[in-house]
C-alpha cells in the first residue's frame, strides 16, 4: 500500500507566530459576536488555549484565518451557554457565518501596519479623550478607576470610549486607504 503523503504540522515557533499576527482580527471578531462584553478578554484566551491545544490538528497550507475565527466562534458560543445569558445578543449561526467569510475575505495585514495610524489618530483625538484612551487600555485601568480618575460616571465613560474607538477605527482605516493607495 503507498504511503500517503502528508505534510508535517507546523512547528510551534510557526504556530505562535500565526496565532499572534491574527489577536487583532480574533478579538475585533469577539467584540462583534459579544458588544458590550467585559469577558471579550477572557473567551479570546480561552479560544487562544483551544487552539494551542489542538495545534497539532492544523493543516499547513489551509486558512489559519478561518480556523482560528472558527475557534472564536465556537468559544463565545460556548461562553454564552455555561452563563445561561438571555440578555446577550445571540448571533445567528448564518449571520456569524457570513462574518467569518467577510474577515476571510479582508486582505492579511500585519498587526504592526496599523500602528503608525494609531498613533497617528491618538494624536488628533482631544487631551481628555487621549488620556482616557490610554488610561484604560495601556494602563489597564477599570472604568471605575478611570471614573475616579477623571470625575465621571464608568456608565459615561464607557459611552464615550465608544464613540473614541469607532473615531479611532474610522482614523486608522482612512489613513491606511490612503497608504494603501498611494503605495
């Protein structure tokens, strides 16, 4: 009987360096499937464990995206049913579908692209929401920290994080169409 040739596994320097250029897509892709979760974190590790764990199963020259997304999406799922949350917006398995082919479909660009645009942006937002946005994400304040820190509500701050993100996310993709234009 002739051996069947299959290829190797990929090897764990590989793997992680797959699985650490795709965080960003990962966790956008949380965010949409769970709005307003503070646990986004906490299923993006769980999924992170998952596909460590299952590694091994990857088959080099497929879609690390799209088994990755899938991951995800099987770990939010999961997530939501051991907390029994009726209140959480659930996707429809179509709708998180139709996501995953999107994500799929977005060109493959390097995490460290983006951060000269973010920088870019976090330069042209106002001191206040500057020092809010650094605040709770690179100092890894909670809101209620930040809500003593700059005298307002975590309820206020959070609907204003809101708007900054999305201002932000506009920023970075007009500066990265433009360079993507122009290059």
């Amino acid at each position: 009987m002739p051996e069947s040739i299959q290829s190797s596994p990929p090897s764990d320097p590989e793997f992680v360096t797959n699985l650490t250029e795709h965080q960003e897509i990962l966790h956008a892709f949380l965010i949409s499937l769970l709005p307003g979760s503070s646990e986004v974190d906490d299923i993006l590790q769980r999924a992170n464990l998952v596909l460590w764990e299952k590694r091994i199963r990857f088959e080099p020259g497929t879609s690390f995206k799209s088994w990755a997304l899938s991951v995800a999406y099987w770990e939010a799922r999961a997530w939501m049913t051991e907390r029994k949350r009726g209140d959480w917006l659930v996707v429809d398995d179509s709708l998180a579908q139709n996501l995953i082919r999107h994500i799929e479909s977005q060109p493959e660009r390097s995490a460290n692209a983006s951060v000269p645009a973010l920088k870019a942006c976090l330069g042209k937002l106002r001191d206040s929401d500057r020092l809010l946005v650094l605040s709770h994400h690179q100092q890894e304040k909670s809101l209620a920290e930040c809500g003593r820190i700059f005298d307002r509500s975590p309820e206020s701050l959070s609907v204003s994080l809101v708007r900054i993100r999305a201002a932000l996310r506009r920023c970075i993709k007009s500066l990265l169409a433009v360079e993507e234009a122009t290059s």
